[in-house]
C-alpha cells in the first residue's frame, strides 16, 4: 500500500466496502482549474482549484468538520490541511511546471483555502510561487497536473479550465493537448499539457 498519509484516510473508507474495491486505481478523482498569475508582465505564481469528488469529499467533512456546520473554522481547516493537504508537498501538489521543456520546482503551497459546495463537493484553493519569476514571452511555459502513482487522477476541467491574473486580456493564450512524452500507470494514462503562448 502507498504509504502517504493522505491515502492513509482513504485507506479507512475503503476498507469498509472491501479489500477488491481499495486495491483499484484511482481511489481520488479531482476537477481541476489552472490560473497563471502575472507581475508586470512575468509569471509569478500558479493558482489551483480542485473540485474533489463527492465520495471523497463525504469523508473529510466526515473526518474534519467536527462540529457538522458544513464549513471549516480555523483550527479545523488547520487539522485537514495538516492530515490531509500538507503530505502532498513531497509530490509536489502534482504540478509540473515545464520551462522550455525541463520541469522547474515550485514553492510551497500558499493561501490554503477549503469551500464545501452542494452535495458533500469540497474544493481545495492554493497558490504556487515561482521561485524565480520569468517572461513568457521569451521562455517556453507550460504546465501539468497529475499525479505519478495514479492514486489520484486528476483532469482539467470541462468548463473554463485555465484563467489569467494580472495580465491584459488577450497576452497569454493557452492550448490543452496531450502529453505524448510523459504517460503514467504503465505508459497506458496519457497526461494533459497546458501550453502557454504569450506575445508583447
């Protein structure tokens, strides 16, 4: 069994329904939306929302909302982030950021925020900070989002996937495709690829 602890609180839900259905992959499925944030002109940062599952969602708000008012005040959302977020940083939150084709580190996640939507759908909100900012004019920017075991599989979502902040409206222009290079599970997942495509 992956040892992360994150999949060590889905680990219990499974166990419930049978050992054939944890065995399965992926056991998390996440929606998620992109957003490149700019300072005077450079890409700064990387905003992520991820709508999780309602399957999964069900069991945090089980797990962490511990007086049942559909919300997270401060010391609960400080338990799930720490039991239930924070393990991700050795994976990197499972964001890719290629610079003309070679994949730069991210800071840690910032701004850590938790809504809870209708039916039992949580979403997480975060930002990621370039260590160095860059100009997308004049380097190769793009990005991906998944996850290496396939524990969870993450897809960009079907409406508005990808977004800009701080930037005039037509700079940066984005293209999803295919990653023919980098396919996970045995080769047979492919992964997307936002490509960024800015101009002066």
């Amino acid at each position: 069994m992956n040892p992360r602890r994150l999949l060590g609180l889905i680990v219990g839900c499974f166990s419930l329904i049978g050992a054939s259905v944890a065995s399965a992959h992926p056991h998390v499925w996440i929606d998620s939306r992109v957003t490149f944030v700019f300072e005077q002109g450079r890409l700064v940062a990387i905003e992520h929302e991820w709508k999780l599952d309602e399957f999964f969602s069900s069991f945090l708000i089980e797990s962490f909302d511990r007086n049942r008012d559909r919300k997270f005040d401060s010391a609960e959302l400080d338990e799930l982030r720490k039991g239930a977020f924070d393990t991700l940083k050795d994976f990197d939150y499972f964001t890719h950021l290629l610079i003309d084709g070679k994949e730069v580190k991210l800071g840690a996640a910032e701004d850590f925020r938790v809504d809870i939507a209708a039916k039992d759908a949580m979403s997480y909100q975060f930002r990621m900070p370039l260590e160095t900012a860059v100009d997308p004019i004049t380097v190769n920017v793009a990005v991906s989002v998944y996850d290496e075991t396939y524990y969870v599989e993450t897809r960009l979502a079907p409406k508005n996937p990808v977004s800009f902040k701080g930037i005039g409206e037509g700079v940066c222009t984005f293209q999803i495709r295919d990653d023919a290079t980098k396919k996970i599970y045995m080769g047979l997942v492919p992964t997307s690829l936002i490509q960024l495509t800015c101009r002066k």
